[in-house]
C-alpha cells in the first residue's frame, strides 16, 4: 500500500500534492481554521464522534461556522473507501476559513474549506524520551482549548525535541506549570498516585485524556487534576503521556533523566487498551 495520503478537497478525491486550495485561503495566509487527527485502526476511526464533538469547539472558539457533519463524513467515507483498509494510521480533518483576505479580516460569506486526508503510520516506540522547551503556553491565548492550523510553535518545539533526541517536546505555561507536548497531554506519578494537569493550565483537552479520566474513575484508578510546577518532572516516580495515536505512552527519560516504566503507567495502559477494545466510537 502506498504511504501517500488520500485526499479529498471540498467534495472530490484529490491526487495529493496537487493544488486544490486557494491561495488566498484564510486557512494559509493567517492560520484561520481547526483540525482534527483520528486513530485508524483495522481501516476504521477510533473515538470519531469525540473529535467532531471537539472540532465544533474548535470552530466556535475561532467564530467560524458550525461544523457540517455531513460534509465532513462524505470526506471521510470517500478517503477510508479510495484503497484497501489503513491497519495504523491516522485520519486528519481541516476546517478553515476559506478564501479570505489577506489579512486577519475574513470576507463575509466566504465558503469554508473542507479538507479530509489519512494515510499510514509506522508503529511507535514502546517508550518516549521527553524534552522540555524553553518556551512557555499561554494559558490566557485567545485561543487556548482550541485545536487551531495556527501549528507554528509546535513545529518549532518538536524540531528541538528531534534535536534532543528525543520524541516529543513539552511546554509549561507563563505561570511556570507544567502544561502539554505539542501533541499530547502528560501525567506523574507521585507517591503512588497520577496527577496530570488541568486544563486551566492552557493544556487541551485530549480526546485520549479524556478517555482516560472517565474509565479510570469507572474502574476506580485514581487519576489527580492539579497544577503541578515543571520541575515535578525533576522528582515524580513514573510519567507518561497519551495521544490520539500514541494512546497510553510510558516515557523512559525526561532530558538526562532517566526513569522506571512503572506499575501505575502500566494500569493506565492496561485499563485504556481493554475500555477501547470494547469499541470504536466509545
């Protein structure tokens, strides 16, 4: 199977690489839109209805118009439908403020840009090595809690992670918290028990991590949401982090330190692989 992405554009398969986007997409010029990423497992979504749930979020917060379900699942359909069945991957989903100027402004009426691709992954590590960035999330953004293309940070964040040698890099806030990676949430273990960050911390709210907290309440693991300072990645026992494609992930070393993957990283894992198992659309 071919590693290229299918791609559907505003109602058709597109070949990927060829341009289908305007070039004055509001999405482009200013970052004007949100997006989601979906496991694909078996060449099915895992949790899709959560993602739509939490693009419609997205897109509020943005002011752009609410999500058209039936738009975005016509899209969907056709790219899981183009080729036999993805067995890992991911499925990710744009919404921007299509044509626009180019300035912050948006144009009135303007048609909004649906954009639906999936593609292969290769499977992860058993264990990450985490690197904390120098720089900090804004726990007060106008856009915290929202998905948004606006990716820059992120990109710039991982890349030092990458040369660190390490798989995903993690941010505090200005308030000196720890926070998020730039595609996960993280938790500690302290003194035998998970604690992970609010989302007051301006961390978003993960699909995964959202799962997570309601099965483990369910099935009585005790899971703490409290601020934690950054340097508690310095002192916690066990961490680890979870991700819509990385589900539950223990981390062997933050920086120079190392850690034990331990008994409460492997429960989280445990007890989310067997709640997913019980279907897609939890």
């Amino acid at each position: 199977m071919s590693d290229r992405p299918r791609v559907w554009v505003n109602g058709r398969l597109v070949e990927a690489g060829v341009g289908q986007i305007s070039p004055v997409d509001h999405g482009l010029v200013v970052g004007d839109g949100a997006f989601e990423t979906v496991e694909l497992v078996g060449g099915r979504p895992f949790a899709l209805t959560r993602h739509h749930r939490r693009l419609e979020r997205s897109l509020a917060g943005l002011g752009l118009a609410p999500l058209d379900w039936d738009r975005v699942n016509e899209g969907i359909a056709a790219v899981l439908g183009d080729a036999p069945p993805i067995e890992f991957g991911r499925l990710r989903y744009f919404v921007t403020g299509g044509p626009g100027a180019l300035g912050s402004e948006r144009l009135p009426n303007s048609q909004a840009t649906y954009v639906v691709a999936a593609g292969p992954l290769a499977p992860y590590p058993p264990s990450y090595v985490l690197h904390v960035v120098p720089w900090a999330r804004n726990e007060r953004a106008a856009t915290v809690g929202l998905k948004t293309t606006s990716y820059a940070e992120n990109v710039i964040a991982y890349a030092a992670a990458k040369r660190a040698g390490a798989g995903e890099a993690i941010f505090g806030n200005t308030r000196g918290e720890l926070c998020e990676g730039t595609g996960c949430n993280i938790f500690v273990v302290i003194d035998g028990i998970i604690r992970t960050p609010p989302l007051t911390s301006g961390a978003l709210a993960g699909v995964t991590r959202e799962l997570l907290l309601e099965w483990a309440a369910q099935d009585g693991l005790v899971i703490l949401e409290e601020d934690l300072p950054l340097s508690v990645l310095q002192t916690a026992d066990e961490v680890f982090i979870t991700s819509t494609t990385r589900s539950v992930m223990p981390v062997h070393q933050v920086d120079d330190r190392r850690l034990e993957i331990g008994p409460m990283t492997r429960a989280a894992s445990a007890l989310f692989n067997a709640h997913a198992a019980e279907g897609n659309d939890p």
